[in-house]
C-alpha cells in the first residue's frame, strides 16, 4: 500500500467516524513507517507526556471543577452576584457574565456552563424583562467567557503542549479575560437602561449572600496567591484546589453525599481527562513527524511570500483560528493547530505567551462563530430553540467579541503587562 492511498483511508475512516485518538496514531505511525522511522517514535511520545511535571494539574483542576458544577455552589455564587450588581442597570447581564466566567474557568468546558447555569440564569433574565434574543444570546456566550481564567483547562493544555511556562498563562489570561467581561457587560448595561431591573441595593442582602459565598469567592484567590507569593507549585495548587473543592462540596455544604456523588463525579472529571490524554498523546507523535519533515517551515516560507508585516500575519492568523474554533472542539484544535503555528509566532516575532491569549480568545469566539460552533447548538438544546434564531441573538455578542479580538491582538501589552 502506497504512503498516499494510506492516508487517503484514515481520512476516510475518520470522515466515517473513526475517533480522533486512533485517526492520529494511525496516521503518526503511518508516516513514520513510510519515512523509514521505528513507528515506536510515536509511543515514546505517551512516556515524554507522563514524565511532564504539570500533567497531574489537568485531572486535579478538572475534578475540583465538576464538584462545584455539581453542588449548589453556582446558586450560591449567583446569590452574591445578584445582591452586588443585580441593583444596576444591566446588572442581572453583568451577574450572568461573571458567573458563566467563574464556572467556564474551573470546568473548561462551556457546554456544561450552558446546560448547569442555564436552568438558573435565562430565567432571571426573562423575569426582569430582558427580550429573549439578548437573554439567549447572552447565556449563548458567557458559556465559553472563562477561558482565559485560571485554572482553565485549555490554558493548561496549552501550556503542555507548546511548552510555555503556564504560570504565566495564568497572569496572561487576568486583563485580556476581563477586558472580554467588561465589554460585554457595557453592553448589558445599555440594554438595561430600556429593561428596567426595578431591584435596590440591599447591603443587608449583600452580607448575607456573601456569607453563603465565601468559601467559593476564596477558591480564586488561593490557587493564584499561592503560586506568586511562592508558597506551592503549580502541581502543588491544584492538588489544593482539588481537596479544598472535596471539604468545600462534602463536607462543609454537604451538598454531596460520598458515597453516592463522589463515584459519579470522579467518572466524570476523569472521563474527560482520559478523552484529552489519549488524543494528546498520538497527536504528540503526528506533530513529531510534521516536525521532522519541516512542515511547519513549508507553511512559512508558504506565508512569506504573500504576508509582509507581523500586523497583516496577525490578522490572517485570526481568520484562521476563527474557523477552526467553529469547526473543531477548544481541546483538539489546541493539540493538532498549536505545533503547526508556534514556529510561524517566532518567525514574526509574537510573544509566545501574547500567542497563547490570541490562540484561545479566538477559539472561545469560535464557539459561537455560525455556522457550527458548538455553544450554538448546545444554546439550541438546553433552551429548546430553532439554531438559526441563536445565530441571530449571539451576533450582536459576536461582533462586540471580534472587535475585542482586535484590541487583544494588536495591544500586546494587555497580555504581557505582568510577565517579565
């Protein structure tokens, strides 16, 4: 069998169904055999991943987060949002946003964002006479607005895969994340101004609320002040946050009971980590080979020739990522595009970590990106509307995402303000 024909039926298979875990071992080991290369390079790729020190935080941030998806945590949360910025125009909007971001940024998955809050938000919304297309457009949205949080997953896998210290990725993610947050909440301060919330400050109402919170509210503050003042580790923090999470949900709240939750949620979390190992590490040997055959060196020489300036790359490189955020899940685009556009970063000169910020706020606008990004049809199920009446509510948070895009790729320094 032919190198061509080969690849041409894992193509096939993969367009049949085939998961993507064996289409890129499949292929890895193909072309290393045709290369003349021992196919054990892509195995050796499963012990280099094991032996990485910062592997252990993506199962332990994982699980920390499907147990505060899992308890009453987000009502809690929502309670205190609602008692600080519910008495503001807009500020219902403004709630929503913040507690979609909190919840996106400990589970890393925005669909289990739409689905868990979705139930407790868009009704709030409704109720305070906001029109349904900014209701469904905003819930739609703030699905996938944590994404440049700590301890998103996405920005761990990111890490592991291109090699960049994620520590500062955390650091990165803080201004970038909330400049996002604060465009979208002027926007629904605008809108509140003609759907008037009728809701006055309570500060009775805040301290209650408050006191509901407060173990969740210090979860932030502990994973990051104890990485920067030098206390703990990455791998160390997330061990922290993961046993913090288990007293906070079981035995503190006791919103879950041990024997039957702690199973199921454990099930969960490590179903989604096992998913995201697998595929990374046969993606790992795929993007050895297209290292060793200078691949990614081909698509620059390729670039060069049609691309003059770094501003004009960067653009491109945004249409790019664009696309491939409504074509592909946040976790498989980070293991498969990442290696290929890292190279073209250095050649023009882009932080590596400025890169990182761009990579993800791209594939987080990708989720809501016509005509298939995934918060859309998730949107469509939970609240059980017609898809094409979600593309019309999102696109006004489209466009407000896209022309924060632009200020985050061409204002480096909102990225790299804290990073030496």
């Amino acid at each position: 069998m032919s190198e061509g024909l080969g690849v041409i039926l894992i193509l096939i298979l993969a367009f049949m169904g085939m998961p993507l875990f064996a289409v890129m071992g499949a292929l890895g080991s193909l072309l290393f055999y045709f290369a003349e290369i021992d196919i054990s390079a892509v195995a050796v790729e499963i012990y280099r991943l094991a032996s990485s020190p910062t592997l252990l935080t993506i199962p332990l941030f994982t699980l920390a987060g499907t147990m505060l998806a899992k308890s009453k945590s987000p009502e809690r949360l929502l309670s205190f949002g609602n008692a600080s910025f519910g008495w503001m125009p807009g500020g219902i909007g403004i709630v929503s946003l913040v507690t979609c971001a909190f919840f996106t940024a400990f589970t890393g998955a925005s669909g289990v964002t739409i689905i868990a809050l979705g139930g407790l938000l868009y009704p709030m919304l409704r109720q305070v006479n906001y029109d349904e297309d900014f209701s469904l457009g905003l819930m739609t949205t703030g699905g996938s607005l944590g994404l440049l949080f700590a301890p998103s997953l996405p920005l761990l896998l990111y890490g592991i895969v291109a090699k960049v210290d994620i520590s500062q990725l955390f650091l990165a993610g803080i201004l970038p994340g909330t400049f996002l947050i604060i465009v979208l909440s002027l926007y629904s301060m605008y809108k509140g101004k003609h759907f008037r919330e009728n809701k006055s400050f309570s500060s009775s109402e805040l301290i209650k609320s408050f006191m509901l919170a407060k173990w969740e509210l210090f979860i932030i503050p502990l994973v990051l002040c104890s990485i920067y003042l030098g206390i703990v580790t990455l791998t160390e923090a997330s061990a922290l946050t993961a046993f913090y999470s288990f007293i906070l949900c079981f035995f503190i709240h006791k919103d879950l009971k041990l024997k039957i939750d702690f199973p199921l949620v454990v099930k969960e979390s490590m179903s989604l980590v096992g998913a995201i190992l697998i595929i990374l590490c046969c993606a790992m040997g795929l993007t050895n080979y297209l290292i060793d055959e200078e691949i990614p060196m081909k698509i620059l020489h390729w670039i060069e020739a049609g691309v003059s300036n770094k501003y004009t790359f960067l653009l491109l490189l945004n249409c790019f990522l664009l696309i491939v955020g409504s074509l592909m899940d946040i976790f498989s685009a980070i293991i498969v595009v990442v290696p290929l556009i890292l190279p073209l970063a250095v050649q023009f000169d882009i932080h590596p970590v400025h890169m990182a910020i761009i990579f993800l706020t791209n594939l987080e606008i990708g989720y809501i990106t016509p005509p298939i990004g995934i918060n859309l049809f998730i949107a469509s199920y939970r609240f059980d509307k017609p898809v094409l009446k979600l593309y019309r509510a999102s696109f006004p948070f489209l466009i407000l995402l896209l022309l924060s895009l632009l200020v985050i790729t061409y204002v480096p320094e909102l990225s790299l303000i804290w990073i030496k």
